[in-house]
C-alpha cells in the first residue's frame, strides 16, 4: 500500500515522502496515529502544503535558536553544593539545576533540552551541550563549587 507520511518516521522516511509499506502496517498503525494519509492526488497536494508550512515553521523555529544560541555562547552557570574533603558532592547536580540556574540569567531553557550525560558529582568546571534545536547546539560551561557554611 502506498502511503505519504505526514511527521517523520524512524527508519521509514521523511515528512511528504511517498513510500510502500504492508497493508497491515498502514490500516494498524500509520493512519490511527496520522502519521501517513493514503497516497491519493488530492492527499498529495494537502501533504505537499503541510509540509511547505512546516518548512517555513521550521526555518523560523531554528533561526531563533540559532540567536539564542550566540546569545548564549559565553555563559557560566556556577552553582554551590555541599561537598566532602575529597570533592565528592554531597548529591550531585541535574539537568534541572542547571535549567534554575540559567533561569536566574534570564534564559528560559527546558531542562529536557539540556544533554547531561549523567548527573555531576563532584566540585570543577563542566562543559554541558543544550540543544536548543535539532541542528543548534551551544555548550555552557558549569562550575561547581563548594557551598559556604
């Protein structure tokens, strides 16, 4: 059955590709979830419109992340923790510590977009990619350091 993909799909195609797939496959899962619609003429020309607004949504979307991303270039995040004698943290920093911190610095990040490979524990200065979009990336630098009594 032929069918056009209306998101993409992993490991099947692109958003307005026209691509084959089972029977089964199509009736079951792609046009339940509206992944794909039936590859009609009239099916065809609404898909090719869709995808000419997502392709200027697109464009949009990554030109703003691309000027916070240059906005961001410079930034240190230094965040205070309690930690033992051997610099070992008392808990560790997250993703979502980090996001509060930069919120502090006026930069409204999901932490979900901050690609912390594993939790921080223990005091000194990290490079922390966010990904602000799909093709914009900007690392951050995070300093942790030992907290005050």
């Amino acid at each position: 059955m032929e069918v056009i993909l209306r998101e993409d799909v992993e490991k099947l195609g692109t958003r307005g590709q026209v691509i084959k797939v089972a029977g089964g496959y199509a009736r079951n899962f792609l046009l339940p979830r509206k992944l794909a619609v039936a590859a009609t003429e009239s099916n065809k020309k609404i898909v090719e419109q869709e995808r000419q607004g997502h392709l200027r949504r697109e464009a949009k979307e990554q030109a703003g992340a691309q000027d916070l991303a240059n906005m961001m270039a410079g930034v240190t995040v230094v965040l205070s923790q309690k930690a033992g004698d051997q610099e070992q943290l008392f808990g560790s920093v997250t993703s979502k510590d980090i996001a509060e911190a930069l919120e502090l610095q006026d930069y409204h990040i999901d932490r979900r977009k901050i690609q912390l490979a594993e939790p921080i524990r223990q005091l000194g200065q990290y490079q922390v990619p966010i990904r602000l979009h799909r093709e914009v990336t900007v690392e951050v630098t995070v300093q942790v350091v030992r907290e005050e009594e």
